[in-house]
C-alpha cells in the first residue's frame, strides 16, 4: 500500500516524492523525520507571490537565528527551513538565486498535477476562484503590491510550458506555511486563502520560539487543548466511566457480576486429594510389581505427585508482554496507515470535488470508507498517545507555575528516540497481580533497551499503554499496580508512574492543576533522577532507594548536597 514516496489514503494516492537541483528524490516525509521544520509551499516558480512568499521565509529564518543566538539555542536543536516550489529541479538554483535563498529548497515531480502530490496531501488550495480574487486584482491589491516590491512575473523557461517562460507548473495552486516535526506532528498549519496571502508570520514565529517579538513567552496552545479536553483543572470524580477519546477499538465487555468464590480449603481440598492420590498409587503399584526398596518407590512417587501437581494446580495468569517500540517505529507505522498529522486532522479528509483526473484516484472508494476506520486498533491508540505527548508532555504550559516543557525528561528522550511504547491487551477480570507481572516482564527488557551506555541510557522510557481497562477501574488497577510496584522499582532505580483520565494528582506547583491525565490508562517506566526526591517522601523505603542513588547511580553524579541532606532528615522523621 505505501512505498517511501506515496502514501495511500481511504484509496486515494499521494506522491510523496520531492526533487532536488539535481533531480535526485527525497521523501517528503524524511525531510522532518528529525528535526523540527518549517516547510512552506509556494506558487509556481513564475509568479510574483513564489518570490515574495520566498522573500517572507528568508526574513523569518535570520529572525529565528537572531533568536537562536540570543537565546544560546544549540545548533542540533534548531528548526530547519524548507521551502517547497512548483517548477523543475533544474530552476532551482535560479529560483535560490533570486530569492537569495539559503535552506532546503524542492519541487513536486509533477508541476501541472499538484493535487496528486505534497500539495494534496496538505489540503493546500487549488482552483481559478483562489487565484484572481478581488483582494489579489483590484488597483492596490495584492498583485500590484508583490510587483511594485520587485517580484515580477515568469523569468522562467521551460520545454513543455508557454513560450513567454511566465509560467512553471499549475497557476491556480496556492501554498502555505506548517511547523512540523520532529516525527509525525504538526504544530502549527495555515493554508493560504489566496495567492499573495502567506497568514501572519508572527504568530508563526511565536509557536516556533514559544516567545513574541517582545521576549514575552507564549504558552503552547496544543497542550492547552489537551488539558482542556480532559479537564486538567477540576478534580474528577471516582465514579465518572466514560473516556471522551474515539480510537477506533472495540472496548471488552464489563464482566459479569461474579458469583461468590467458594473458600479456599474448599478449592484445596480436591487438588490435594488428586495429588495424594497420585502418589499413593505410584507407591503401591510399585510395591505390587516387586519395587520393594524404599529408595526407588519413595522418589517416583513424588516425581509423580509433582507432576500431577504442574497439571491440577492451575498457574498464575499472565498478560501477553506488549511489543515495545520507539516513537520513530510507530511514526512510520502510523504513516503507512494513512495517519499522517497536518495540523486539522487525518490526510485523507480532502475535498474530493477538487481533484482533477477524478477516475484514477478512486473517489468513490474513498467516499464510502470513515475517516474515523483509517487508523484501528493499537495503532490508533499509539497515535493517539504519540499526539498526547508531543501535543502535551513536551510543551509547556501556563498552569504549571514554571517554564518549561510539562515533563522535562521527555523532550530529550523522544530526541534520542528512546521513549518506547508498548499496548497491553487486558481481559474483563484483569487484576493487579496480572498487570504487575506484566511490569517486572517489561523491566527485564528495559535495561536492554537501546541506548545501554553512557549517559543518554538515563533518559529512557517505557510507557505500557492499557487501553481496556475501563475507567471505573482505572483508580484500583493503574494506581494499585503502581502503588505495589514502586518500592520494587525504585530499588532498582526506577520510577513508575499512573496515567488515567481520572488521576487527580496535582502539579508541585500548581494544587489545581492535574497533569497526570492521558487519553488511556498507562503505566509509565523511567530512570530515577535527583529531582524525583519530591515524588519519594512518603515512605521511608523510598528515602532509603533514593539515597541508595546517591551513591551508586551515574546520573546522580550531581544531585546537591541539600538533596542528600533532605532525603536524610526526612527518613530521620520516620525513624525517630
């Protein structure tokens, strides 16, 4: 269904394919797969707008590096600028000429069928009525602005388009300007309501910097959305059962009301007996076929009862271990499936009136099939989680009561492409022994998770996603499982953490602030670090683990001396 240049979308395909000055193909996809981007599409090459449009991305790109200067912004972390035109790989070094470009620049393979590529994909729009609008012909309109700047039209031959060279692919696509990456999401998307239109750019510039012009600091309104849509300023009732999440899975049946077990030396009694049983006639037969000596009737007798036993006693129940994988693994996943984030929802929701060379897209096919069926199953929850800690965990916040991301730890970790998630399949009668088991299985494999040297091993994490377990029992199995496991863990120098919608924990500097709310009930797994002090005063195992990192732990190289100092006065207080 997908290649790494096309995607397939409800049936319609998309080229995927961008060409360089020397014609040589890159997936549109890699050119965000790592850093985060600003990528803007252009008008054809030829007209006004393309350069003036050009002109804006240059002026913003020295703003942002001024501010990246300003701000000592490391260079691996810095946003990349891409623009992508309609024309021919070879005017390319014409068009950066011109428009004094100096960042990534490409074409769509195809100048005259934009719709069926980049240009589609993103809903940018298309159509005669987007191009000579009032606001673009009239005396002092947009037109005459861009050309009165200097922006002329065409200086653009080609073989196959007008001899005047005015024109380089499709006059009646217009563009516009996203923020993406890195991985699969979309920051901030505006479509071009004309030509000559390219939004406002500071607003632009405030979600790239997270400041205004002015040094003012500029909250994400993704993760505002997100709190907002599960209500991250009011505590939430025990009793509230529904999830305000679609992710295309069916929820398990609420289990019957079970009827009372019988005692336990009632459920003894008969395996008890089996084995007894068992043994005894192994003793006796041997005796009856003329085993007299103790030593071999006494040892096949208890061979036999042990093995009686593996089959009567039943074993614990276990949970099947989920795969776990890397945000950069599900992206990939989640684009083949069509989920590839622009900024206002799936790809595939496009104007379907629109295309042009309506048969060969399947427009019907797509039509009949729901947006909300693109992505099923686990991979809509991993979408949906993956959107949740890019769209909330990693921005930051006016609630919070600091700067910052939400979770400090997570930007870094999805940097080094070691956050890893994994979807546990749960039944009716999942408890917490289950899940439990289910957690130390996924600690075994944790410490052979990659990165496994040096310091970039501390910034790893494994979320364990439990998507049916409903929220009616979200408070005893998510918080029991971790309130049982984290004096086991954090032995091990490892915190964990419960997730759910109902999570009424509050923010340490924020009393009616609830940021540990997800979209699903997760368990999460991570490193300790010198900072987890303020989540370790309970109890004094937890104090005692938490020195116990003092001393041993590579990260915990430069945990202060007032940590240390705390940590001990404060199991002092337990034990006096």
């Amino acid at each position: 269904a997908v290649s790494a240049f096309t995607a397939t979308m409800s049936g319609l395909k998309f080229d995927m394919t961008l060409l360089d000055e020397r014609g040589e193909q890159r997936p549109l996809l890699d050119v965000w797969e790592r850093p985060r981007c600003v990528v803007a599409f252009l008008r054809h090459f030829g007209c006004p707008f393309a350069k003036q449009h050009a002109e804006k991305m240059r002026e913003l790109s020295e703003r942002y590096e001024k501010f990246c200067e300003e701000a000592q912004v490391p260079e691996d972390e810095r946003a990349t600028f891409v623009n992508i035109g309609i024309g021919y790989s070879w005017q390319i070094p014409h068009f950066r000429n011109e428009t004094n470009w100096k960042h990534q620049l490409y074409v769509v393979p195809d100048a005259y069928d934009t719709t069926g590529g980049p240009y589609g994909l993103f809903r940018m729009k298309e159509g005669r009525d987007h191009v000579l609008t009032p606001e673009v012909t009239q005396p002092g309109g947009l037109y005459e602005q861009a050309v009165t700047a200097g922006h002329s039209d065409g200086g653009y031959g080609t073989d196959d388009g007008p001899k005047d060279g005015k024109y380089t692919g499709n006059i009646h696509q217009i563009g516009g300007n996203f923020i993406l990456g890195p991985g699969n999401v979309c920051d901030y998307a505006y479509r071009s309501k004309c030509a000559g239109d390219f939004g406002n750019l500071d607003e632009l510039y405030e979600v790239l910097t997270g400041f205004t012009a002015k040094g003012q600091p500029v909250f994400s309104k993704s993760a505002q959305q997100q709190s907002e849509l599960m209500n991250m300023t009011s505590k939430q009732s025990p009793d509230s059962a529904e999830c305000p999440f679609l992710t295309g899975r069916e929820a398990p049946a609420a289990p019957a009301e079970p009827a009372a077990p019988p005692s336990l030396l009632l459920r003894a009694v008969p395996r008890v007996s089996a084995v007894a049983a068992a043994a005894a006639v192994t003793f006796w037969g041997l005796a009856k076929a003329g085993y007299g000596d103790l030593k071999i009737r006494v040892p096949a007798a208890l061979g036999v009862a042990a093995a009686v036993t593996a089959v009567v006693v039943p074993r614990p129940r276990r949970l099947p271990i989920p795969v776990l994988k890397t945000a950069r693994d599900l992206d990939r996943e989640i684009v083949e499936a069509g989920g590839i984030d622009i900024g206002d929802g799936p790809a595939l929701q496009i104007n379907m009136e629109r295309r042009r060379r309506a048969s060969s897209w399947q427009v019907e096919e797509a039509r009949n099939r729901s947006p909300d069926n693109m992505l099923t199953g686990d991979l809509a929850v991993a979408a949906g989680f993956l959107s949740y800690v890019r769209g909330f965990l990693v921005k930051s916040h006016p609630n919070l009561g600091r700067d910052g991301p939400v979770c400090p730890f997570m930007p870094k970790a999805l940097k080094l492409d070691c956050m890893y998630v994994g979807i546990a399949p749960t039944p009716p009668d999942v408890t917490i022994d289950m899940m439990a088991n289910l957690v130390r299985a996924l600690v075994k494999q944790f410490h052979k998770l990659p990165p496994t040297e040096g310091n970039k091993k501390f910034y790893r994490a494994a979320i364990v996603v439990f998507p049916d377990v409903p929220l009616s029992r979200a408070l005893e199995l998510i918080d029991g499982t971790q309130a049982s496991l984290k004096a086991e863990l954090t032995a091990l120098g490892l915190m964990v953490g419960e997730f759910h919608i109902l999570n009424n924990g509050c923010g340490l500097r924020n009393e009616s602030f609830f940021p540990l709310r997800t979209p699903h009930p997760a368990l999460a797994v991570r490193h300790m670090v010198p900072s987890d002090i303020a989540f370790l005063k309970s109890k004094p195992e937890f104090l005692t683990n938490f020195l116990k990192q003092c001393q041993e732990a590579a990260n915990f190289k430069a945990v202060s001396p007032e940590a240390q100092q705390e940590a001990r006065e404060l199991l002092g207080d337990f034990t006096n």
